[in-house]
C-alpha cells in the first residue's frame, strides 16, 4: 500500500477493483466507512459478483472477470477526454503520459461496454465522480491480479491513480489490501523464486550484497550451487511447482524436482489441484511443517511423507510486517504446546543437519532478535534499517499514544514517530514513512518523491520522443539542497550506492541535504521492459468471447517461464465456449483462511460455514433445471469436475459460477478424509474448488489465473 489503512479515513471518494473488503479485511472497513460517513465519500465497487462490499457502494459496477484494464484506460480515456486529468502532476511527475494517451485513446466508452460489459453511462458517471471527488483511494486485491494479464491490470490502476494525481497525497494512493497478517512481510523478505529479499533481484551484485550481510564468502556460496548459473536464473513459482514433478510439460531444470517441503502452505490453494495430488504421490520426499496436516496429508497416497507439526503463531515471538507496511513485534503467549516445535527450532533442526549452521548463524545469536536485526541491515532498497526490535517494541508498548487519523504518537516516548515505523524508515532516527512519494514533507519526517529505478532519460521506440525521468523543477521535499528532479545518491563510500553502502553513510547524507537516497524522478506509464509496454486489454486464455479473441488476443507461448513452458496463444481456443459456456470465478468467505486447514478445523467456524457450495444465478439454475440446495457437476477443459451444492443467488449474473477456494477433503467425487492421521481430519470438508481452477498465467509473475476460467455445469 502506498498510504495506510487508516489513511482511507481521508478519502473523499474511494473505487475498490476485485476487493471484498467486509469479507477479506473486516477491519479495514473501520476506515472506509468513516470516509463514507464522515466525508460523505462515494465507494465504487467493480466486481463481477454483489459482494458484501457492493452493498455500501454508491455505485456497483458489474464487471466481466478479466477485463479491469479494459475499463481502466476507459476511465482514463473519459477523464482525458473531459480535461479532467490532473496537467500540472503530469507534467512534473509522470512519464510516458504522451504514449499513453494514444492508447487509451482506443478504449472508447463504447468499446468499453462491448468488453466488460459495463454500459456507457456508468463509465462516464465513474470517470466523473473520480475526477469531481479528489483525493480517491483505490484499492485492488485478487480480483485484480489473479489473469493471465494480471500484471497489465493493475498497471492500469496506478495510471489511473497518477492521471488524477492521486499519488502521494492523504486520502489518495494505490491501496492493495494483502492477504495474510505478515505477507507484505514476507514479500519484503522475498519469499518468491526470482529475487533476494528485499527486491535485489538474482544477479552476482545481489548474491555479493547479500553475502557481505549474511559474513559469508561469495565463492562458498557459489559453492552450494551445481553450477554458478543457477543462481541468477529464477526459480519454479508455488504455482507450477508441481510441473518439475510431472514433467509432462516442458521444464528447465538439469533434474527434475524430486523433493518438496511445504512450510506453511495449505495446498488445496494451488489451482489444477488433481495435478498437484498426482505430483504429491511421485516426490520422494514430501514434508509438511504446519500446525495442521493439511489437505496435502489426505491427498498424499504415497508413504513419502513427514508431518512436522510447528507451533501457531501465539508460541512464538518475532517480528512482521501489515498491509500498511508497518512492522509489529508478536509476543509469545505460551511455549509450544504438545510435541510441536516453533518454526525457528525447525529450520535450526533442519540447518544443522544440512551441515551449515555456522554459516547461517553467522549474525544471529539471540533468536528472532538478530534475525530482525540482520534482515533489516541488508534491506536497504525498501528502508528496513531503522526498525530495530527495541524501537518496534516500544511501539507495541505505547500503542494508546498514536493518533488514529495520521498514524503519529502525539507525546510519550514515540513522539513524532509513525505507528510501526511504516517502511521506508531510512534510519534509527526516522520516524517511518506513512504515506509513499509525499513531496509536501521533508524526507527526514516522513516524506519522499518518486523513486529513479530506469535511467535518466528515455526515448520512446514508437515516435521517437525523448524525455526526461527525473521530476521537474520545483518539484521537491521541503528543504531539499536540489531543488527538482535528482538521480539516486551513489559513490559517496567509493564503489557503492544507496541500496548497496552497509556503512549506510550513503542513506545519512541525502537524508542530511534533505533528498531521498532513491532520487527524485517521475512514476512511468510505460514499462518498456514488458510486453505490453503500456497496459491493454487481452482476452483471458478460456474467453466466453471468440469474438474479441480475435481482436484482444493473448500473448505468445512462452519458454523457460520460470524453468517451464507456458501456453498462452496455444492454448485460447475460441471454440472452447461452445462445451463450457460459463465462467469461473474464485474467492473467499469471511469465516474461512486459504486453503482453510485452520479454520475448517476450528468448530464454530465450521459451524458457521460448513459446506462448500457454488454460486449460481436463480435464472440459470432454472433453465439447467436445478433447484436451491440441488448437487451439480461443475467440469473443467483440463478434465477435472467437483460435486458441489447449488447455492442460488443474484450476486453473480446468468454467465458467470462463483467458488470459495477454502474447502478440501473431497476430490472429484471421492474422500480422502480418512486418509488424515487419526483424530486430525477437520470439522468439515467438501471438494476443493481448485480442482476445477482451469490453467493459466500471469505473463510476468506467473500468479495463477483463477479467477476467470471458463466451466460446465450439469445437475448431478
Ligand atoms: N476471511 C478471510 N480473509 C482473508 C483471506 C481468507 O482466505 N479468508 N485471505 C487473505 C488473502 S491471502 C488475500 S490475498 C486477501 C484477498 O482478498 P480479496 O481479493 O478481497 O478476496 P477474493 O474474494 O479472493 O477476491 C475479491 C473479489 O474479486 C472478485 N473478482 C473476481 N474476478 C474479478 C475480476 O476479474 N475483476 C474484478 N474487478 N473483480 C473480480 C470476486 O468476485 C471477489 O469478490 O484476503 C485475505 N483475507
Ligand atoms: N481458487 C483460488 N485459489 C487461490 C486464491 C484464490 O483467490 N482463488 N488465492 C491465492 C492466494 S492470494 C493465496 S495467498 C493462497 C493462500 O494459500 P495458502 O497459503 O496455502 O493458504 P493458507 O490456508 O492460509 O495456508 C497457510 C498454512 O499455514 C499454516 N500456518 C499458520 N500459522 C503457521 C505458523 O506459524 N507456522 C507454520 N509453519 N504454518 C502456519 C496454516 O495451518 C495453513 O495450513 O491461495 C491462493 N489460491
Ligand atoms: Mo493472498
């Protein structure tokens, strides 16, 4: 997020993009409603279902599943079109507004309606209640992202953001509500496959950053690896791992993947579930740490697998990281219970077999302590310096002294300081930065401009256009020594910059001349390193609409994509509608987490929510002659179907079946439930809806599609 949950408060009108809010974050809605109420904020919900969330909107806008960025540069294109855009943002702040202009220039409100569906009205009555209604918060979560264009989409939210200058500013922002308490955590840590932590990426600059942190030399490192090659290549993501088992497509990899630990993750989450299960039971090694089995012990019929139950998260103390970038410290309330350990003995266990735990413990006497402590000195890109475990802990201790409405302390020990000292916080005086790119404060308390990442200056390949990066004049913190635009600070210690001086010395003297150590540039609109350099429309893989398969088409085939092949143009058929006429969609409920291991084993959740079910329009149901409550098949093109209860409800449309993802147990007709050890099956189970999760792939991040497949439906 670039502003704050709490910093919603100040929206005067908000538009969340594939966010259920009420059901995802309750208690976000404190915020969004107090903009409602108090500023009497208009909320624009665009979902193809009526979400809980959609009924406080005053508007609800019924979107395609797939086609945000299509209504997206329509906003755009409506509010250029009315000179509404925000002239002196742009041209202070933004790059690459010229080229995407011309393409949004195509998306005609018309065009617009024939894509998503949305009528013409309604996207010149949004466009207008945006632009007349500034600052606005826009939120986007999985709705978003989970497209084989997913990357494109929210592109195409952030340009919006920046053609109303909503950037950098109380009450505006792109606010991307993430998904478990530390994942942001977790991102910043890079627990992905193509990066180090804390976004340095996989090249030998990196690797040698990173070992100078950690004490450890370059070349022992090297060493763990078959060949220095694999370092820098990127890795399988959690989404296709199960293809280095399979091997049925194409993989990149010298052997393929034989072992498997799943360290907190509850399987049945992974689309194309019965290809995970037929992987599951060809690993030879396959290992569970978890507080619950999971369904991947059910699905697993193999004798490959060890269960090694850890502690939940109240047996053990550390820090983590919210949604809002602000960093909490958890303290431990009893000592694991039963014969669970928490997941630091684990790993110690697991490093010390593995014979490398003086290097790994190099930095880390007094655990998690030092582990903050040595992640945060390396992770200067994003700023995790000046959080050190005493400061975050006085945080947790003078909760009552921040204010509600800015996120500061007002007196006491924390005075001045931002709650969770919100990254970045650039050193152990800073007081964390609340809201990113605020120019109107000085960096030192908080502010900071546009970050300079892709040069100084850029020619466009299409018109040839040449234009500067940095930020123009005039544009600057309150007592910057550079009074405009300004590259990021390197060569002050010799051979270093910013991201890459441990001395920090680098950090402290921008930060002493009143200038951000990343530099002060503009926010691009176009990413020329992309294949859509500016964000369009492409039909999704399974599209309901030959028609604009033609027109949108998806993007070539793509090799090595993350060490597998990936289908894109191969596979969009646009005959395949005429067997599957409906599309899929995914989500959540309130009383279910993820892959629902903890909560479906928790008696008043299971209670509250028992059964897994699909959302079908009353309308439909008749004309497939199904009644309320009635079981159907829903198939899948990859040959996949689950037996699953029709819940009859106006909230999705004739074309459209929505699944929680939460339930598993059951697989295409069949229970594994007494496959659980004994005693440790949960409350309730049902069929896993990403067992019908059709195939498909974000182009850039491989996130899968699994919110806009196609399907069939039959009575059972
Ligand atoms: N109770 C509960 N809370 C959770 C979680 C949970 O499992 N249970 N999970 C956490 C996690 S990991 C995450 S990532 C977040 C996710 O939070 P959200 O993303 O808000 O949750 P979802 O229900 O997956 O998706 C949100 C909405 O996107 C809509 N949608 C589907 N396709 C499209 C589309 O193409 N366009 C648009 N505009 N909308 C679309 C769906 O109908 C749905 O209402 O929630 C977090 N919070
Ligand atoms: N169809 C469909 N599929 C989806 C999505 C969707 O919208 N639709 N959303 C996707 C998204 S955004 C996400 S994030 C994933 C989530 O997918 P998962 O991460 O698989 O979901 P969870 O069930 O939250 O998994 C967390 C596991 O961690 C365990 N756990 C809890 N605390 C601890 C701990 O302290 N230590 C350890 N070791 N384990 C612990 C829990 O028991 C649980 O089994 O699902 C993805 N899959
Ligand atoms: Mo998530």
């Amino acid at each position: 997020m670039t502003n704050s949950l709490n910093d919603m408060r100040h929206a005067k009108s908000l538009i969340f993009i594939g966010s259920n809010a009420p059901e995802a974050h309750p208690v976000s809605m404190q915020h969004i409603l107090h903009a409602k109420e108090k500023n009497n904020a208009p909320i624009i919900v665009v979902d193809p279902r009526r979400t809980k969330l959609a009924a406080k909107a005053s508007d609800y806008v019924r979107i395609r599943p797939g086609t945000d960025a299509a209504f997206m540069m329509g906003l755009v294109h409506v509010i250029i079109k009315n000179g509404w855009e925000d002239k002196e943002f742009i041209r202070t702040r933004v790059a690459g507004f010229e080229e995407m202009a011309k393409v949004a220039e195509t998306y005609t409100p018309e065009e617009v309606e024939n894509i998503t569906g949305i009528p013409v009205e309604q996207t010149l009555r949004v466009a207008k209640t945006l632009a007349k209604n500034r600052p606005t918060s826009l939120t986007w979560c999985m709705g978003g992202t989970q497209h084989s264009i997913g990357s494109s989409i929210t592109r195409s939210f952030c340009i919006l953001q920046l053609v109303l200058g909503n950037m950098g500013k109380s009450g505006g922002g792109t606010n991307i509500f993430r998904g478990h308490d530390n994942v942001q955590g977790s991102t910043d840590m890079c627990i992905l496959s193509h990066s180090l932590p804390a976004y340095y990426g996989l090249s030998d600059g990196a690797w040698k950053h990173w070992c100078r942190v950690w004490g450890v030399e370059y070349e022992w490192m090297v060493g763990r690896f078959k060949e220095k090659k694999w370092m820098n290549k990127k890795g399988f993501t959690l989404s296709r791992w199960y293809e280095g088992v399979l091997q049925t497509e194409k993989i990149h990899q010298y052997t393929p993947i034989k072992a498997m630990i799943q360290w907190g993750c509850g399987s049945n989450s992974n689309s194309q579930y019965a290809r995970v299960k037929q992987a599951y039971d060809k690993l030879d090694l396959l290992v569970v740490v978890d507080p619950f089995p999971t369904m991947t012990a059910a699905a697993c019929e193999s004798d490959n697998i060890y269960l090694l139950p850890s502690s939940s998260q109240y047996e053990t103390s550390g820090s983590v990281t919210s949604t809002s970038r602000q960093i909490q410290w958890r303290q431990k309330v009893v000592d694991p219970i039963h014969n669970c350990k928490d997941d630091y003995q684990i790993m110690e266990l697991l490093v010390k077999k593995l014979g490398f735990a003086d290097e790994f413990y190099k930095n880390i006497k007094q655990v998690p302590e030092d582990i903050t402590l040595e992640l945060g000195r390396g992770s200067l890109t994003i700023g995790y310096n000046g959080q050190t475990p005493e400061r975050i802990k006085k945080h947790m201790e003078n909760w009552h002294t921040f204010d509600i409405d800015d996120l500061q302390a007002k007196g006491g020990p924390c005075d001045g300081e931002y709650y969770g000292l919100p990254w970045p916080c650039w050193t152990e005086d800073h007081p964390g930065t609340p809201i990113l790119y605020d120019v109107s404060k000085p960096v030192a308390k908080g502010g900071l401009p546009f970050r300079n990442r892709f040069g100084v200056e850029k020619t466009y390949d299409a018109s040839g256009r040449s234009e500067d990066l940095l930020a123009a004049e005039g544009v600057y913190n309150p007592g910057s020594e550079v009074e405009g635009g300004y590259p990021e600070f390197k060569d002050v210690v010799p051979g270093t910059n910013w991201k890459t001086d441990l001395s920090q010395k680098t950090i402290k003297e921008a930060i002493a001349k009143g200038m951000a150590p990343f530099g002060n540039a503009r926010a691009r609109c176009v990413v020329w390193n992309f294949p859509d350099q500016v964000p369009i429309h492409r039909e999704p893989l399974h599209s309901p609409r030959p028609d604009l398969i033609a027109k949108y088409p998806t993007y070539k085939d793509q090799q090595d994509h993350f060490r597998v092949d990936t289908r894109f143009e191969s596979e969009q058929d646009p005959e395949l509608v005429k067997e599957f006429p409906f599309v899929l969609t995914t989500g959540r409920m309130v009383e279910h987490m993820g892959a629902g291991a903890e909560t479906r084993s928790n008696q008043y959740l299971a209670e509250l929510q028992p059964e897994m079910y699909a959302e079908v329009n009353p309308r439909l149901a008749n004309d497939l002659g199904v009644r309320d409550g009635e079981m159907i098949w829903i198939s899948s093109p990859e040959g996949s179907k689950i037996k699953v209860k029709a819940f009859l409800t106006e909230r999705v449309d004739t074309k459209t079946i929505f699944l929680p993802y939460h339930f598993a147990g059951i697989l295409q007709g069949k229970s594994y439930v007494e496959n659980y050890p004994e005693g440790t099956a949960p409350f309730v189970s049902g069929e896993s809806g990403n067992t019908v999760t059709n195939y498909g792939y974000d182009i850039i991040t491989q996130i899968q599609a699994t919110k806009d497949g196609l399907c069939k439906v039959a009575k059972a």
